[in-house]
C-alpha cells in the first residue's frame, strides 16, 4: 500500500508536490475511465453495425443494397470527420481545466444524441429530414466521442504506476471492445428475436433508446473520480496553462502528433474493415444471414475485450514498439487469408476468422493509450493524446467502409481491399520503428526530455 503512492508522487513533473493518490483512488480513477468509454464506444459503434444491416433500408430504401450501404456509410464516416473537431475543442479545455469535467460531458453529449437517434422518423415517415437528422445526430456523436479519448486515456495514465502504465491503459482501451461486444449482442438479440420486418420498423431502435441508462451509470461512476494529480503539479509548478494548448502542441510538437497519427491509421482503417465492411460484403454481396455477420463481429469483440489488457501488459516488458510493430506485420499478412475465409460461407469459420483478425488487431490497439500519451508532456497531453488518436478517423476509419465497398464495386475482387489495408500497416510499422521508446518513464521523466 505505500508503494503505490510513491510511484504517483515520482509521475509528477519535477519540482511540483502533487496530492498522492492512493492506491483505491487510481482503481476508482481506471474503472472510471474504462466503464465510460465502453459506454461512449457502444453509443458510437451501435451507429456501425446499424448502418452496416439497418440503415441503408430505413433512411436510403431507394437505393439498390450497395449504394445505400455506401450511403449509411457516408453518414457514418462524418462522425469520424467530426472527432478532430471534438479533439480540439475538448483538448483544449482539458488541457486547461482538467480531464474530468471534460468527460462528464463527453458523456452527456455522445448519450444524448444517441438515444436521438433512437427516437428518428424513418424515410418513409418523414422523406429526406429523416437522413438530414440522422446525418446531424451522427455529427454530435463524433464531436462527444472526439473528447472522449483522450480524457479518459489520460486518467487512466496519469494515475497509473509507470511500470504497469501499459496494463491500465490496456484496461481503458478495451472498454472500446467492451462497447462494440455490448451494443453487436444487444443488436443481435433484436435481429435474431424479432422479425425482418418487425426489426426495421421499430426494433433497431432499442439499442439506441438503451444508451440513455447506461449515460445515467457512466456519470454516477466518473462523478467518484478526482481530478489526475499529475495535470495538477503540472499546473501548479508552471502557474497555469497554456493560453492554446492545442496551438503550443502543433507549433513544439507537431512532429509528434504525425507521428502519432501514423502510428493510429493502420488500427483505425483495418478495424473498420473487418467488422463494419465485413458485414455489408457478408449480408449484401454474400447474401447470409444478419446473425451470421453480426456473431461475426462479436467474435471479435471478445477477442478484443480479452487480448488489449494482454498485449499491453506485454509493452509494459518488451516495449511499447516491439508490440506495436509485431501487429502491424501480422495483420498486414493475414487480411489477405481473411476474405477467401470469409467467402467459404461457414458461420465458424467467419467467426474465427474476424477472431484472429482483433486478436492481431489488437497488439496494436492494447498499447496504443501508453504509447502515444507518452509522447507528450503534461501540459498538451490532452490536446496533443486526442489529436493524434482522431486525425487519422479523416483519412481511415470514417472512409475505410466506403473506400472498400468503392474498391469491390469497381474490380469484383477483395485483393484490392487487402492491399489497401496492408499499405496502412506499413505506414504504421514506419511509425513504430521511427518512435522513441517510452516503457516504464515516469511522466517526470517525459516532461524533462520534452
């Protein structure tokens, strides 16, 4: 019990007397943070898997199934465009304010816009304000989600002891998993319990109606948590923040934040492409089942769910670049095995397919949180943590699905999609050999090397 203190106490920037958190309090401080990104990644992954079997029927019914896929997608991938813009607003006064104000309302504005969505006219009901609606819930979810990262990372890391920081950012960030398991298996249960018709007519809309209840436990959880002591002796010791965080990161750290960002594009495009592309090329183009694709995807969640913790504890011994680079090369090897399994039609097979495909996956994604906090000092932490997580949504995640399904249309073959998402792994794995190591530095230590 007084071990712990101590490593809270060395995590302070030199010169600075933080308040010591106790060993209960970092606990608090991670669940926290883990209980509320699972809850913001169902709100903003829900709206994928909805837009992948549901969407396209309720708000684009004139469509042929391929364009009005691409059509949900295009909604969905303005939710990414929009998380650049929640990093900058939400770093900036995170950087100033601190980090748990900012995720209190993170968290209201994900789950209200949400359990909106919920409550949409369709386009039989309302003709072309149904989509301009959905289109405008999709922009709110973006902007929560954008400040949610980098808040809740940041708990998790300025809290932790620095030589398990990976393991507990590991934690956090498979609350993403958690999420995307929550919101597949509840879509699932709707999809395999209810009629094709009674699911499109009102059953796709309790998932989202749910997300109001799981708001009201997310703000319960993270009103326990206190601010991170580290942000504190960061302020104390400099006399206040920056004036622009966000412009201070770019100017002294902008190298960083590409970096970063490069280190993001190859887990951010491969995920999207073999979850949220997958199930439209299994249901549209395969013609199987919902349950199929969706079972699909749930595997992965589990895969997700049990390895990121893993891996990340695996960065917290070997370091964060040997991890990050063994994921890289592994999955831009097995996409290309991943789509011939997929087309054998068997439910076990795809299941274990997209199982591999995360568990890969997620060498990346398990020590990414420590990673790329690490790369900046506490004072643009927030600003400079979120932009490199959310700048590459412009260019991957928010286009992958579309960019697949534009690649499928105009060569009939899945190879093209596999290069595609083999490319950004080797950028990716350029990033990871090009970053500095960071495993087991106090943030002291970080914030002296600048």
């Amino acid at each position: 019990m007084t071990a712990a203190p101590e490593t809270t106490l060395d995590a302070a920037p030199r010169g600075a007397l933080p308040r010591i958190a106790t060993l209960s309090e970092r606990r608090r401080a991670v669940f926290g943070a883990a209980i509320g990104t699972t809850i913001e990644w169902y709100d903003f992954l829900l709206y994928a898997s909805a837009a992948a079997l549901v969407f396209n029927r309720v708000f684009f019914p004139k469509a042929d199934p391929l364009t009005g896929a691409m059509l949900a997608f295009t909604t969905y991938a303005l939710g990414f465009l929009a998380r650049p813009l929640g990093a900058v607003v939400f770093g900036h006064f995170g950087d100033r304010t601190g980090r748990k104000k900012l995720l209190m309302a993170s968290l209201m504005l994900m789950g209200g816009s949400t359990f909106a969505i919920g409550l949409l006219p369709t386009y039989a009901g309302a003709g072309m304000l149904a989509p301009i609606l959905l289109t405008f819930m999709r922009l709110l979810q973006g902007i929560g989600v954008g400040g949610e990262w980098g808040g809740a990372m940041l708990m998790a890391a300025e809290y932790a002891e620095a030589p398990r920081r990976g393991f507990w950012c590991g934690v956090v960030q498979a609350g993403g998993a958690v999420g995307n398991l929550l919101a597949t298996a509840i879509l699932a249960g709707f999809a395999a319990g209810l009629s094709e018709h009674d699911f499109l007519a009102w059953g796709w809309r309790i998932p989202f109606l749910f997300s109001a209840a799981l708001i009201v436990v997310g703000l319960w959880l993270r009103s326990a948590v206190a601010e991170s002591p580290v942000f504190e002796a960061a302020l104390e010791e400099a006399e206040g923040a920056h004036a622009a965080p966000i412009v201070q990161v770019l100017k002294t750290k902008g190298s960083r934040v590409a970096l970063g960002a490069c280190l993001k594009l190859a887990e951010n495009i491969s995920y999207y492409v073999v979850t949220a592309f997958a199930m439209t090329y299994l249901t549209e183009v395969l013609h199987l089942p919902r349950s199929v694709a969706l079972n699909g995807v749930l595997a992965g969640g589990v895969a997700g769910a049990a390895s990121m913790p893993l891996w990340a504890a695996l960065s917290d011994r070997v370091g964060r670049r040997p991890v990050y680079i063994a994921g890289a090369v592994g999955l831009s090897l097995w996409v290309f095995a991943f789509f011939p399994l997929v087309r054998t039609g068997s439910p076990l097979v795809i299941a274990g397919a997209t199982f591999l495909a995360v568990l890969i996956h997620s060498a990346m994604n398990g020590p990414q949180g420590a990673f790329i906090a690490e790369l900046f000092p506490t004072r643009v932490r927030y600003s400079g943590a979120s932009l490199c997580y959310q700048l590459p949504a412009i260019v991957g995640g928010s286009f992958a699905p579309i960019i697949a399904i534009g690649l499928l249309k105009a060569t009939g073959s899945t190879v093209p999609i596999s290069a595609y998402v083999a490319t950004a792994c080797a950028i990716s794995f350029v990033a990871a050999l090009l970053a500095r190591e960071t495993k087991g530095k106090t943030f002291s230590e970080i914030d002296a090397a600048g």
